[in-house]
C-alpha cells in the first residue's frame, strides 16, 4: 500500500487520490500535471494510467513519477477510459478520490478549495468548470458565483436534479470530489461514450450531502481529437441506456425528480439525434426510431416542466411535427459555433 511517513514516523495515507486515465495526449499532458504540482493543496497521490500511449505520452508521465513520488505511472495495454478509471479506482489509497482528464488542467486552489469546503456532514464536492478551447473561454455557470467563495450544502436529490437540468453540476466524474466509500461496488461500464452517465447518478444518489462550489476551477478543453468529438452515432445511441436506468432508479429513490431525469433522458436523444444529422437520421432508419421513439415518450413530459430550460421545450414542442427538425438543427450548429467564433476574434 502506497503511504508517507510524517515527522512522527507514523505511515499515513493521502487525503485525495488523483485518477488521470492517459491515452496519446502529448499535445496537452504536460500542461495537466504542472496544474496538479501547483496545487496549493498537497497531501495527494496521483495515478496517471497509461492506456497503450504511442504518442510519447507514457514517457512524460514515466518523467513526472521519476522527479516527484506522489505520481505512480501505471502502463497497460489500451483498454478505454473506464477501465482506466476502475484500475485507478482500485489502485488509489486516499481518502477521497478526484477523477481527471488528461488533456484538461486544474485551477491552482482546486484541491483546497474543494477540501476545505466540506464538513464532516459531506461526502461529495463538486465545482465549477471553464470550457477552455484555443479561440474560447467560456466559464460553465448558470447560478451566481460568490465573491466570497462559499460553498453550499445540497442534497443528493437536489444535486441529481441539477445534473439531469445539466446547470452546474453535469454527469462527468472530472470536477467532483467523492469519499472513497462512495464508489464501492461502483465501476464504469465498458463503453466509449456514456459510461459517465451509468454511474454518476448512482453515485451522487448515495451520497449524505454534497458541497457545492460555484467557481470554475477545473479547465475542461474542447478539441476535435476529443472522444465526444469522435464517436460514431452507433456509439451515441448506447448513452440512451444509462439516461433510461437514470429514470427508473430516479422513480424507486427520489420520485420528487423523476421528471428532471426524463428531461435528462429527452435531451440526450436530442443530442444523438444531432450528432446523426439530416442524412444520417433519414437513412439510418433503425436508430433514428429508437430516438423518435425515446422522443415520444418523454416530449410530454418536458413540455410540461417548468424547470426545464425554455430552449429544450421548445425542442419538445417542436419535435411534434417530427424527430426531423432536431436532426436538422445538427447541421446548423456548426455554423453557428464558426459565427460565435468569427465574433469571439471580432
């Protein structure tokens, strides 16, 4: 077991454990570890997995472990994310783990700030983030960030449904804190996209109560080489799962936001749907009915919510002509992201 000597010679474990699954990130490695050694905070471990690297990836973690000893460099044959995460998971020793990925960075005061904001009353912390590209910074904050820095106590059912609202809290493990116990007998599921979803309602809805931190310090990056951006709509299709599983255990153990859960499920069809695109959504004709038929059976409900964000009733509103226009609209985004980029430079 991985552990310190402090100054009474008593063997001790760290308080965090930092899980960073890495997979051909040469570009932006570098720039994620410095942000860890900054960290103001330093009673940590870090495990940074390497999944089959072939870019010179494993060799700057292999550089980070040889000059600092509370980086463990783990080398594996590639296997995906989530297996990543559960061998880190497996691995870590701290009292409370915080998942990483690769490519982002973290603000210098985000371990502290986290820590500190927790009472023994808490065990989880999750925090802002800034979407960070290389012609946009955009910090992700619907709720107003306090001067004072502050920290507010929800409840796992207030935190779900601030998640399956996608306000602050999203259904990533990056920019959240969780006590160890938290995640036993949880692990990611094998997929390639989705596996976030599979597991965080679960383990949020266990939690006693969660800090919540209204400032962005985790630098999430946006590039093209990015999983979201790569995967397939075959691949999308299977996110629909875990949102489905995230309704029915949102209806046994907190029927009080049943519906946020189902607009979770709504939108992420909407956004499978747009990642098909016009062409692909009028010829793939078997999972274009899997959304349509998703669609229909959470539309109403949508609808209907008051909670929900105007712009995401009107997709259900709009979707009672067809399943179409959403499709449609995923054509359009990326000109809009190209004129917001055009303004961005102006």
């Amino acid at each position: 077991m991985f552990s310190r000597t402090n100054t009474n010679g008593i063997r001790k474990s760290p308080k965090v454990s930092i899980v960073v699954p890495v997979y051909n990130v040469a570009k932006y490695i570098e720039q994620a570890l410095e942000s860890i050694v900054a960290q103001s905070f330093t009673d940590f471990e870090v495990l940074l997995i390497d999944d089959g690297s072939t870019d010179g990836s494993a060799e700057i973690c292999d550089r980070y472990a040889d000059k600092d000893t509370r980086f463990r460099v783990y080398h594996r044959a590639n296997s995906g994310a989530a297996a990543s995460r559960n061998f880190g998971i497996d691995k870590s020793h701290g009292d409370f783990i915080i998942f990483m990925d690769s490519d982002d960075y973290l603000s210098s005061n985000m371990l502290a700030g986290m820590v500190s904001a927790m009472t023994s009353k808490e065990d989880a912390a999750i925090c802002g983030f800034s979407k960070v590209s290389s012609t946009l910074t955009e910090t992700h904050s619907e709720l107003p960030l306090p001067s004072d820095g502050q920290a507010t106590t929800i409840t796992p059912a207030e935190a779900l449904e601030d998640m399956f609202y996608e306000r602050l809290i999203n259904c990533t493990p990056w920019a959240k804190l969780f006590h160890h116990s938290l995640l036993e007998g949880i692990r990611f599921p094998p997929m390639r996209i989705g596996e976030d979803q599979a597991v965080m309602y679960r383990i949020l809805g266990r939690a006693t109560s969660v800090a919540r931190v209204d400032i962005p310090y985790y630098q999430y990056r946006i590039h093209d080489e990015s999983v979201s951006r790569t995967c397939s709509p075959e691949e999308r299709i299977l996110a629909l799962s875990p949102s489905e599983s995230a309704v029915q255990y949102s209806r046994i153990n907190y029927p009080s936001i049943e519906s946020a859960a189902v607009h979770k499920l709504f939108l992420e069809t909407v956004y499978i749907l747009q990642d098909f695109g016009i062409r692909n959504a009028m010829t793939d004709r078997k999972d274009y009915k899997k959304c349509r038929d998703a669609i229909k059976r959470t539309r109403r409900t949508v609808l209907s919510d008051r909670k929900a964000p105007l712009r995401h009733r009107i997709y259900a509103a709009v979707s009672y002509i067809g399943c179409w226009p959403l499709a449609l609209s995923g054509n359009l985004l990326p000109l809009v992201s190209v004129a917001r980029k055009k303004v961005s430079r102006s």
